[in-house]
C-alpha cells in the first residue's frame, strides 16, 4: 500500500513515469525494512537492459527519422494515392494502407500520428473531409504502428517475457492487416452513408510516375519484414539493414536526405532511445521488486476467483489493459501490467506469451485513442488544429470495430499464431 501511494503520489505531481517506477521501488524498499536490497537494486537495473534484442529499438527509431526526413513517407503516400485514391472515400482509404506501409517501418504510434497528420489532415480537408473526423482516422491509422512489425512496443514485451523478438514481431503481421481490413470496412460503410467525396482519377501515365518513385521505399519493409520472416536475420540485424537502405534511398533516390543532416538525425534517434530505454531499466526494478513482494501470486488468486477459463481471463485483462491504457502511455503500460498478468496467462491459464502479447499491446494501443488521455488525439489535434473531444465521436465506429477484434484475438488465439508454429 504504501508502495502504491507513493507511485501514485509522484505520478500526479508530474515525475517522469520511469522515475515513479524507480521512486515507488526505493519506497518497497524501506518500507521491507532489508537494506541489503539496495545492494541488488543498481544490478537490477543494469540486467534489464543487458539483452541484445534491446538494440533494436534505437534502431527502428533511427529508421523513422531517416524517413521523415528524406521524403520517403511522402512517396508512401502518393503511391497509394494512385491505386484506390479515386474511389469514394478514396483519400480515407489511402490514409489507413499508407498508415499500414509506414506502420511496417516507423514502429511507433505516436511519431506516426505527427508525421501522417501533416500529410494527410491537409489533403483530406482540401478534398471536402471534415478536419476532425481527417485528424482521428490518421489516429487510428497510427495504432498499426505498434503491431505491424517493426514494432518497439513488441520489442520491449519480448524483452519482458524472455521472448524471440523475431516470434514476436511476425505475431503482429496477421492482427495488423486484420485491423486495416476491418477500418477499410468501417470506411466503406460511413463513406456510402456520408457521400465521401472522390479524388481525381489519375492516369496510366501518373500512375506509372508515382510507382516509380515510390517504388524503392518499398525494399524498406520488404527487407525488414521479408529478412525476419525467411530467418536470414534477427529483428535487430534486419533493423540495422533497413536503416542502411533507409539513408541510401533518402539520399540517393529522393535526393532529399544530405549527409549533413545524419548528425541532427542520430541525435534526434538518440534521444528517444534514451526515453524508452529508460523506461525499460524502470521495468527490469518494478518486475523485480513485484516478484519479491509475490502479488503476482496474490492477484493470479484474486482472478481465479473471477476467470474460470482462458476466454474469461482474456476478456477481463481486455477490460484490465483498456483502463489502464486510458491513463497511461504504450510503454509504461506494459511495464506496469506485464509483469503481473503474463505469469497468470501461462502459468495458471495456459496461454500461448505471444498470443497474451498481441492482445495486451492492441489494448494499450487503444488506450491511446480513448478518454481521458487520448495521447494520439492530442498529438494529432496539436498538429492540425482539430478538437480531440470531437475527433473521439466521429470516430467511434473504429473504436467499437477494434474492440470486436479483441474480442475475436482473445477467443481464437491462431488469428495470432499462425506465423510462427
């Protein structure tokens, strides 16, 4: 209890979430009244990040940068622009798979939402869209980001549960196309229903043009993706190897990456590896102090009580992770809940790390387009100027469809697994 209060105490004055992590870990501490943990503490923090697939991270986010600077996620754009942007409701379309190619790339729902939103939002608005309704799609696009792989949310729960981070990353791929199939169905209805305006349609010869520019930022994913799936590399070996591409593409074929910018770039990369990676060194003390204080065990018997069967158990850690998800970040969410949940999903109920690990990150994810926080909204409501309340509403058919597909990961566990046994 007294740990609790004194997380939830620093929490609210504003303390960095990897510091109330480590603040509520120190309290544990004294309040036990053994000072010799404090010898395991710093060993503690060293081994949560002594793991080579932690390499990774910094990696995917390098790629990302690169990206946004040299112009490659613009050409994304244009060339799925030229398949299916003269349908009804074509630039809504366009907005989910071009969210779902760079989802392949970026990793991250929260730098998605920034780069897409200035993409998108414009061009929807211009073509007649409402801005809020522009600015929460491109949100929602921004959940692939954390469950087609490369994803660093993915990454770090592999960490967590001593997982492949290659197993890992491929358990996203069918769930991620999935929820881009389900929002293209959601599009298709609301765009009958609301006369979603058409593009213009281009012609063979823009076509041709666009694919051709575009058509070298593909090797990205493919590389990535394709390397991990053929087990030719490890994610972070395919990582490394898409960021090569990533600079020589930016640098060479849109000839808008100079190299006087890899400075700035690798700074900007560092940065926020040096976040993340924060956050996981607060893990590796709550998981250890978690264990020692045994409420794994104690809350796995508060939810025997309630759960009789795998189903139940996933359908209430979808309500568990959505809650929390609502107040709190991706990443600080799967430290917090992690460590507690997954031993009772193996150990107690049998279910596959993967399939838990899919179904806990979709959940999060959500969390980030749900009241009160709404991170995602913000974000794109910062960039573009819609209302976050509103972006809410007038999207809340993608919000129920997403929770269907929870619904539907959590009873059939090979919508998950199905790539990796």
């Amino acid at each position: 209890m007294l740990t609790t209060g004194a997380f939830v105490l620093v929490m609210l004055v504003g303390v960095p979430i990897g510091l109330c992590l480590c603040i509520a870990a120190i309290v544990f501490v004294v309040a036990s009244g053994n000072p010799i943990l404090f010898q395991s503490y710093p060993l503690q923090m060293f081994n949560a990040v002594d793991s080579y697939g932690l390499i990774a991270i910094p990696l995917f986010i390098l790629i990302g940068e690169i990206m946004n600077v040299g112009g490659i996620t613009r050409r994304i754009v244009d060339m799925a622009m030229s398949f299916i942007g003269s349908l009804r409701a074509g630039l809504a379309y366009v907005n989910v798979i071009a969210n779902m190619f760079v989802a392949s790339i970026l990793g991250s729902a929260t730098a998605q939402v920034a780069i897409m939103s200035q993409i998108m939002v414009p061009e929807m608005e211009r073509k007649g869209y409402d801005k809020n309704f522009a600015a929460g799609l491109t949100a929602y696009g921004g959940m692939l980001g954390p469950i087609m792989p490369p994803s660093v949310m993915f990454v770090v729960y592999s960490v967590l549960a001593q997982l492949s981070v290659s197993d890992m990353l491929l358990a996203g791929i069918l769930p991620g196309l999935a929820l881009t199939a389900l929002f293209c169905g959601v599009i298709a209805v609301l765009g009958y229903v609301h006369q979603f305006p058409k593009s213009e349609k281009q012609t063979l010869r823009q076509r041709a043009a666009t694919i051709w520019n575009a058509l070298p930022t593909l090797t990205i994913p493919l590389v990535i993706i394709g390397s991990i799936f053929s087990g030719l590399a490890s994610a972070t070996e395919a990582a490394a190897v898409g960021a090569v591409i990533a600079l020589l593409i930016g640098r060479y074929w849109t000839k808008q990456l100079s190299f006087s910018q890899i400075p700035d770039i690798m700074i900007r990369a560092g940065l926020y590896s040096a976040i993340v990676l924060f956050l996981v060194v607060a893990a590796g003390v709550l998981s250890w102090i978690l264990i020692f204080g045994r409420v794994p065990q104690e809350v796995a018997a508060w939810i025997q009580t309630v759960a009789s069967s795998p189903i139940e158990f996933m359908l209430l850690a979808n309500v568990i992770l959505l809650v929390i998800g609502t107040v709190i970040d991706g990443i600080p969410g799967l430290i917090m809940t992690v460590p507690i949940l997954l031993p009772i999903a193996t150990d107690v109920y049998g279910i596959d790390p993967h399939h838990f690990g899919v179904v806990v990150v979709i959940n999060l994810v959500l969390g980030l387009l749900s009241p009160p926080v709404g991170l995602c909204f913000f974000i794109a409501a910062a960039v573009t100027g819609a209302k976050p309340g509103k972006m809410f509403l007038v999207t809340m058919p993608f919000f129920l469809i997403t929770c269907v597909l929870l619904v539907l990961l959590s009873i059939f566990p090979s919508l998950s697994l199905a790539l990796i046994d």
